[in-house]
C-alpha cells in the first residue's frame, strides 16, 4: 500500500512500523531503529526482557506522526512527554515485579 494521508493515519487503531514507514517514505527498520535509539519522536519503543523474552514493542502516536511528517514536532515537547511516559513505564514495570513477586508467594 502508498503513502496514507493524514486522516488515514488519525483514524487508525493501531500504528505498525510499516504503517508508519509508509506515511514517512522511510523503510520499517529506520522506523523501529529511530524509536529505539530515541531519535524518531513519533511515539515511544517499550523493550520487553526477562528470562523468557528479549523483544520490542511500539506506540506510535497518530498526531506525533503526522507533526513529524510535517516538520512540526517541537523537540522541548517531546523531550517532556518522553520523560513523562519513562516515568509512567518505570511504574508500570514496578508494579509488574510486585505482582510477579506476590504471585510468586516468595517472601
């Protein structure tokens, strides 16, 4: 599929790397690469690692997308959402311990 339009991309559930790659005319390993090096501020990379896994996950965020896109994206913005969302993931990953701990039933 080509490029999507801007209203394509808002309306969209889900935004892959491909999706994205489309959108921006760049190739779906630059996008996964941008996100993961913290040098694409269209969303946020999640890496996921215990003893099972080693992966990646992203979210991408239509209008940081489309801001990007359009050469709007105000680097301040996205250096404060950025860190937000590091604080919410530190959370979110502190909570998955503890309930990893307590279902565990060690003491």
């Amino acid at each position: 599929m080509g490029k999507y339009t801007d209203d394509e991309i808002r309306n969209m559930p889900k935004i892959t790397c491909k999706i994205a790659a489309d959108y921006l005319g760049i190739s779906p390993m630059a996008v996964s690469c941008g996100m993961r090096n913290n040098q694409l501020p269209i969303g946020f990379a999640i890496h996921t690692e215990d003893r099972y896994t080693d992966s990646w996950s992203y979210n991408i965020i239509p209008e940081r997308l489309i801001a990007y896109n359009h050469g709007k994206i105000n680097e301040v913005q996205v250096q404060s959402i950025e860190k937000n969302l590091e604080t919410i993931i530190s959370e979110f990953q502190t909570m998955k311990n503890d309930l990893s701990f307590l279902l565990r039933g060690e003491d």
